[in-house]
C-alpha cells in the first residue's frame, strides 16, 4: 500500500515496483511479505532509528 492505497503486484518489473507520480513531500509504503530465513543478511530489517525515534524498516538485498 502506498498513502493508504493499494498497490498492484501485477506492475512488478522484475524485483522492482515503480512508484510513479509522486507528489514532493512524506509518503507511506506498506510491504507485506514472506520470506525464508536467511543468514546472509538479505531481507527487511526492522530497528528503532535514534533521530526518528520511531521503528524504520530497511530492505537489504544483493
């Protein structure tokens, strides 16, 4: 979901999901997933960011 709308999986362009006509300024993204357990660091990490101080998600990917 993108600011609360959905988004269509179908618009996937290999492994990438274009986010067009964007307007300057915050937006949300929603992304949820499932994945196999990894020890190669790959995936969506999730930490508290010091500055934010609120959870912030990361996708790590090779």
């Amino acid at each position: 979901m993108l600011d609360g709308r959905p988004l269509d999986p179908a618009s996937l362009d290999g492994n990438r999901l274009p986010l067009q006509n964007l307007a300057a300024g915050e937006h949300e993204l929603r992304v949820d997933a499932a994945m196999r357990y990894s020890r190669t660091s790959e995936g969506m990490h999730r930490f508290t960011d010091p500055p934010m101080a609120r959870p912030t998600s990361t996708p790590s990917c090779s």
